[in-house]
C-alpha cells in the first residue's frame, strides 16, 4: 500500500498548470491537502506560516523553474537558508517545460532537489514518485 502525503505545495506562475497539476495529484486519491501558489516568495511564506503553533509539514514541492520575479533557482537559494524546523523532510521535484539540459545538470547538483521532470505532471509519474520516495 502506497503513503498518503500530507501536502504537496505547486510552485508555479502558470495558473492552468497549476490547476492542471492540481487535478492529476488529487485524481490519485494520495495526498490528504494540496497547495498552489504562483510565485517563490509565496512558496517561502508558506513554509514560514504557523496554523496552530506549528509550521505546515509538506511533504513534496513541485518547483518550476522560470518564473518572474524569483525564479526556481532563486526560490532553492532562499529555502536552503531556511531553518530545519521549517523544511521538515521535504522533497522537492523542479517541474518545468525547460528542455535545457544544464538546467536539469544544475538541479542534480543542488542536494535538495531529488528529480526533475517535464511538465505535465502525469497520475502514472506522480503515483511512481510517491512510490519511489514515500
């Protein structure tokens, strides 16, 4: 039997690829909460939020990559400076419709990134990365 995940947490600027992404992970029936936001900087404050005095435990993060403003590496760059506390054991997937392969040779280089993919997000690729790392 696979793991339910408490939350997944979209980092997008895209709002159909997010919706997108939204619908394939709850058609999976295996995450419990799922969290959309456009930007890096929202990202970061959610992870900072407290709901009854504890940080919100997500367990996955879908990063996309070109964003304005903060754009993915940006977003990495920041949540490394995080405190522990507030990661907990998150993993983080970059999803992105970049086909540049530095791209995805920076992303293996940086240890808190443990996959990258290319958009969309498919119900076989999401159920395989829950049975993978979960």
């Amino acid at each position: 039997m696979t793991k339910k995940l408490k939350c997944v947490l979209l980092i997008d600027d895209d709002k159909s690829a997010n919706f997108l992404h939204k619908f394939v992970i709850n058609k999976t029936g295996l995450v419990e909460n799922i969290v959309d936001v456009q930007s890096g900087e929202e990202g970061l404050e959610f992870l900072r939020q407290k709901e009854d005095s504890k940080y919100p435990k997500t367990d996955l993060i879908f990063l996309d990559i070109n964003m304005p403003g903060m754009t993915g590496w940006d977003f990495l760059e920041e949540y490394n400076k995080l405190d522990e506390s507030l990661k907990g054991k998150i993993m983080i997937i970059m999803l992105s419709t970049s086909d540049n392969p530095e791209d995805k040779e920076k992303a293996s280089k940086i240890g808190t990134v443990h996959d990258f993919l290319n958009k969309p997000l498919t119900v076989e690729r999401f159920t395989k990365i829950v049975e993978h790392f979960f």
